[in-house]
C-alpha cells in the first residue's frame, strides 16, 4: 500500500510540476504583479523585483 501511494504521489508531482511551469512562465507581468501583492509584498518590492516604477506597479493593481 506504501508502494502505491509513494507512486501515485510521484506521478501526480510529474504531471503537475510542468504545468506549474507553464503557467509560471506564460504569466503577464500584471498578473505576477497581482499574486505578489496578494502574498503581500509591497508595490515598492514589486517595482524592484519587475524592474518598473511603483507608479507602474500601482497602475498595473488597479486595473
């Protein structure tokens, strides 16, 4: 029983995991903008980590 579950759990982490990556990789830099703050990073360290203004930052939140 182990055995099969350890298995299900690495098969379920191999399809899983390149679908992360996708989603990851073809996010708009509003979107990233979005999740970030709602994991609570501050428009300051979002401008950092984007590389933009927080002016930036603020618009791309608002809309």
């Amino acid at each position: 029983m182990t055995t099969t579950i350890c298995l299900l759990a690495t098969l379920l982490a191999i399809l899983t995991i390149p679908l992360l990556v996708i989603y990851l990789a073809t996010e708009s830099r509003p979107q990233r903008a979005r999740r970030w703050r709602r994991g609570g990073m501050t428009q300051s360290a979002i401008a950092e980590r984007l590389g933009v203004s927080r002016t930036t930052v603020r618009r791309m939140l608002a809309s």
